[in-house]
C-alpha cells in the first residue's frame, strides 16, 4: 500500500494520469492511452517478427493471418451464428443462475435450520469443479444449447448462492428488529430490509460469475457442440488452424469485456 | 382509571453464556403510570436494556410477566415505539422515506405518507433535508430523524434505550428540549433507560435506580421539578441538585458491594 502511493507520486507518468487531466477518455488520461497503444503494438510487432524469423507460425499463428480471418467471418457473416449461441447461452445462464441463486441464498439466509441441514451438501458441490459436469449435462441435454446452459448455469448458482446467502446473514437484526416493532410482517421485511442489505453483495457475486458463465458454456461447447465460439476453437485446432484459434479467442475477450462493463454500469446506476 | 401502561410482576430474566448462567435482573416489580416519562438508571449491565427489550416484546422473561396495558405483551410489541443507541436508519432510503416506512408498511398512500412524514421532519427540525440519504447528515439530525420516525405512527408508550448515548453534551441538551416539547404536547408514556443521572433527572417524573448485576429496584425517586422544564436553566436549580444527589447516593451504594466483589 505504502509502496504503491510512493511509486504513483514518484512516477512520471502517473502525474498524466487520471487524477490531473480532465481530458479522460473512460477514465484514463490520453497520455496513458498512448502508452496501453504502444504496448498493443509491441505485442503485435513482437508476435509478427516472431512468426516471421524465430518460430513456425504453425505453432504460433501470425497476428495478420488472424485479423484476415476475423474479418472475413464478419465478411461473410459466418460468425454471426457462433456469437449468438455463445452469448445468449452466457446470458440465459447467467440470469437463470443469478436467480436461483439470488433465491436460494436468500431462503437459506433466514432459515437456520435448513442451512445447518444442507450445509454439508452444499459445501461438497462447491468444492467440485463444475467443468467435471459438462459430460454428464451433455448426456442429459445433448449437444444443443441446453447442455450449455446447464453447464454454465450450475457454476453462476453457486457463486451467487454464496454470495447472497452471506449477505442475508449479515443483515444488522437491529434494522430488523426496527421494522417488526412497526408492525412489518415477514415479506416486507425481506423486501425492505433483507433484499437492499444484501445487493451489494449480490452485485459482487454477479461481477464475478459473469467469466464462469463463459467458462460454463464455452467448455461445453468445446465437449461437444457445432455452433458458438468454443466450437469454432475446437474445430480451428482439429484443423491444426493456430490463427483461427487465435481469432476464436480474440472474439471471446471482446465479449467478456462487453458484459462486464455492461454490468458495471448497471451496478452504478442501482447502488448509491 | 387506567391501568399502569407497564407492570412488571417479578419479572427475572437469564441468559446462558456458555456453561455460565448469567441473571440480568431479579424480581422486577414496577408499575410505569400511563402518560409519565420514567428513568431507569444502573451501573452497566444491570440488566436495563434487557427490561426494555422484554417491554417491546423481543425477549420473553425467564420467570414472572411483563403488562402492558394490563395484557400480556405482544411478541413483538407493535403499540411502542423503540430507540436505541443504534443508528438504524436505512442507508438506501432518503430522510422522508425513512421517516414514512412504517405508514408504508400499514399500506399508507405515498403522497399522504410523505406528506405527514414532513409534517414531523418540521416538528424535529429537520426541514430542508427531506430528500437527504442518512449518510448525509450528522449524528444529531440522524437522532432526530429517528425520533421522527418513531413519533410518526404515534406508538402509546416509548422505549429508549440511551438514544443519545453517542451525542456530545451540548447537542444532547438540544434533543432534551425537542424530546421535552413533544411529549409535553402528546404524553405518551416514555421508559428511559440511561446511566446518566443528570439526563434522569432532566426528563423523567420518576427515576428508578438498579443495583448492578443481578439488577434489581432500589429505589424509585419522584422528581418532583415544575414542568414545562428549561432543559437549558435547570441544571442552576439548587432542587435540581439535591435531586442528582439522592439519585447518586442510591447508586453509589449499589456500585460499593460490586467494587468490593471485583
């Protein structure tokens, strides 16, 4: 803590940072912007000279092949099919996952003994990983969207269940306790009291679950599947393609970043 | 004749602390009069707060009952209203809407409930930050705005217990006043639990003093100064002083034995 405060005044470059620049551009001054730029194209220099003289870029792929291939899935509008299985499944299970979740945790925040009964079940399926499921759902589901939003669905549940559930917990029994002097019967209290105590947990709990929604379905995908993006990363590499599966996962970063700012701004707006 | 808005009929109240079992207090006999404004005072943990908790029906005595208005009280006790030290203001909630939830929860219509609620905010000074969230005020506009929203659904008895514990001592005087003036004009039967004699004798008719642990009644004192009172002039009154004595020569003797024992 004490180090970091000490290297942002003695840096330079820090003094163009945010804090003393006006012109900001999401957040961040335009000297910054030039320096996260140079170090993209490092990267991408790095990575062409790399596949040109060092390294066969069977194994490595080449940064122009991959930016030709994306662009011609635009082009020819293949991509369009693997986006949208990808994100709707990521988005189904992450609202499907958040809600049961959401509920769950809360039933089980204000029922003591129910939780001491299932708190032994719930800890074994926490500690198991979730992408060990895929063949299973698979089996159930088939290889259609379904086994992805099981999948995926599953491992936001968890996540938001514990986060809500702890939220519920921690609720002050003084606030409470307030409301039932004034006569407030149990469902309002959980509307007025309970609910708005534990967002903010609920919140961190979706921020976090939204690269396990990914995980879920593009692991799922990969098992077994023909549309979305994680098909496209397994079939690239079945063809021993490298720039196609760089592209794949290209496209993947864009959409994970998308919903998560997504989110953040949402957050924003509903807590104070 | 109305029957006392409290009796306690030797009421004991213990808790389990771990293997220990511990006596919060012991064969409580009181009678609180309808529309009188009673102080308790005690050494800490004399079992004060836990009177008020078994008032406002969130505890449920070991032995003996708690009345109120000559019935069993309720669990919970929906006719008091109840103050703690606590700040237990809704954070996401504006002043208004803090002030108003309980005529929200009775089903109230929103511009009738807003509409009484900054009736109140104006008793208790609080014009202006309506629409103010709690974090946005100081400590004794929160105090206030509490008392608001205790006042607004006009309970027949109040619990306080130290409800300004946490204030420093001028602003304390200024809630005295306010808190004076509003029950001067509504004498609702107030319980105040506090470990300060001077704030007892400035407010109550009666204060009741508890020896420590186990708590018990040792002495009810009438405080027998002219109402209305002058928050701000009554402590110069020689009567004022005499009465602070009587209630600290009580306590003191039920804190010596305690010393002793320690």
């Amino acid at each position: 803590m004490t180090a970091d405060t000490s290297a942002r005044t003695d840096d330079p470059l820090a003094a163009e940072g945010a804090l003393h620049d006006d012109r900001t551009i999401f957040g961040v001054g335009p000297g910054i912007w030039i320096w996260r730029t140079t170090v993209l194209l490092g990267i991408l220099g790095l990575w062409k000279a790399a596949s040109l003289w060092w390294i066969d870029p069977f194994w490595i792929g080449d940064p122009a092949e991959v930016a030709a291939t994306i662009a011609d899935w635009f082009a020819r509008g293949t991509i369009w099919i693997h986006l949208w299985n990808t994100i709707w499944a990521t988005l189904i299970s992450f609202a499907l996952g958040t809600a049961l979740g959401v509920v769950t945790g809360i039933v089980l925040g204000l029922n003591n003994r129910l939780a001491l009964v299932l708190d032994p079940f719930i800890g074994a399926f926490y500690s198991l990983p979730k992408v060990a499921l895929a063949p299973l759902f698979i089996l159930w589901f088939g290889i259609g969207i379904e086994s992805k939003i099981a999948l995926a669905t599953f491992g936001v549940f968890f996540l938001i269940f514990y986060n809500t559930y702890s939220g519920t917990r921690s609720v002050d029994s003084e606030l409470v306790d307030v409301l039932r002097l004034m006569g407030a019967r149990r469902g309002q209290i959980i509307r007025k009291v309970v609910v708005p105590s534990a967002l903010y947990w609920i919140f961190t709990g979706m921020r976090v679950s939204i690269p396990y929604a990914m995980i879920g379905v593009v692991v799922a995908e990969m098992m077994a599947s023909n549309k979305g993006i994680g098909y496209l990363i397994q079939a690239a590499a079945g063809q021993f393609n490298t720039s196609g599966v760089f592209a794949a996962l290209f496209v993947l970063v864009a959409i994970s970043v998308i919903l998560q700012s997504t989110l953040k701004r949402m957050e924003k707006a509903f807590i104070r | 004749m109305l029957p006392p808005a409290f009796q306690f009929r030797g009421v004991t109240q213990r808790f389990r602390d771990g293997a220990r079992q511990v006596v919060a207090c012991r064969d409580i006999n009181l009678d609180i009069e309808a529309g009188s404004f009673v102080a308790i005072v005690g050494p800490s943990g004399c079992g004060k707060s836990t009177l008020l908790n078994m008032v406002a029906g969130l505890l449920t005595p070991s032995a003996g009952e708690v009345l109120s208005d000559g019935q069993p009280v309720a669990r919970p006790n929906t006719s008091i209203g109840y103050l703690t030290q606590r700040d237990t203001l809704l954070p996401w909630r504006t002043i208004e809407d803090n002030v108003a939830i309980s005529l929200e929860l009775a089903g109230m219509r929103k511009t009738e409930r807003i509409e009484r609620a900054r009736r109140l905010l104006a008793t208790v000074g609080l014009t202006g930050f309506e629409q103010s969230y709690p974090s946005q005020l100081s400590g004794g506009m929160r105090r206030r705005a509490i008392l608001a929203r205790t006042l607004i659904y006009e309970p027949k008895a109040m619990a306080m217990d130290e409800p300004f514990g946490a204030l420093d001592a001028q602003l304390r005087m200024v809630m005295h006043q306010v808190l004076l003036e509003i029950w001067e004009r509504q004498r609702t039967t107030i319980l105040f639990v506090t470990h300060d004699i001077g704030e007892a004798v400035t407010l109550a008719d009666r204060v009741v003093v508890f020896s420590a642990r186990p708590g018990t009644v040792k002495a009810v004192i009438d405080i027998d100064l002219p109402r209305p009172r002058d928050v701000y002039r009554l402590r110069f009154l020689p009567r004022f002083v005499e009465l602070q004595e009587q209630v600290w020569l009580q306590l003191e003797a039920g804190m010596r034995p305690a010393e002793a024992e320690a």
